[in-house]
C-alpha cells in the first residue's frame, strides 16, 4: 500500500467512500492537506488535516483500521516535526475509527461536540516532548 498526496481524478473514490458529492471532495483535496492510501491503483482510505496554531486538525479519516493506522502517520509525523498535537473527533458509534486511533496510540480527551444529532469523542496525539 502506497500513501500518497490526493489528486483531483481521486475526488470520486472519495466521495464514494465517504457517501459525499464528489465536488464536497474535489474541495476537500484544494483545500486541506488530502493524503490517500492506494492499495494496487485503489484508494482504500484517506486522511485530511490542516494545522492551526499548536494542533494538527484531523477533518476526516476513512479506511479500515490497518489502513487508518498507516494514514495517521502522516499528520503526526508532520505534527511531531512541528511540536504541535493532533486531534479529531469521533462519532461514538464508530468502533473501527476508535479501534485504528487507540493502536496509533491516541488517547480519548474527553467529549467533542455533537454533529446532526450524533455525540462525537475527542481524541489527542502528542509527541514526546
């Protein structure tokens, strides 16, 4: 499996994965740091994120937890490079995003807010400082 940047010809497959228009992706891959995980010439997963002050904000990671663990070695290997932390919230019905944070040695920080009716978790990475 290769992690690469996301290209505008992915945008489809990741609105496939993610049940979003595919111009919802097409903005996603200008607008943030979009890096996919490409099994053969298929996109299994992707990670979004872009940096803000002292944290790493994670918008949006799909795939299957193996794939999930290989993708956030991306923001926090830039996050590490940068001193800063990185965090995402999750939905709590979402095992396989859980079970992916929890071996990529995220920790739970406590409740994120809700979204369209559904209670999110937050979780943190942190580099050794």
């Amino acid at each position: 499996m290769d992690i690469r940047d996301a290209v505008e010809a992915d945008a489809e497959r990741l609105a496939t994965l993610t049940g979003a228009p595919t111009d919802v992706m097409r903005n996603l891959i200008h607008d943030r740091t979009v890096r996919v995980a490409d099994g053969e010439g298929v996109v299994e997963g992707f990670v979004s994120y872009d940096a803000r002050e002292t944290t790493v904000h994670v918008t949006q990671l799909e795939g299957e937890p193996d794939v999930c663990r290989r993708l956030l070695e991306e923001p926090t290997r830039f996050a590490d490079r940068e001193g800063m932390d990185v965090e995402l919230l999750v939905p709590n019905h979402d095992e396989t995003t859980k079970t992916a944070l929890e071996d990529a040695d995220f920790d739970e920080y406590g409740p994120g807010p809700r979204f369209d009716g559904t209670q999110t978790t937050r979780y943190r990475w942190q580099p050794d400082r």
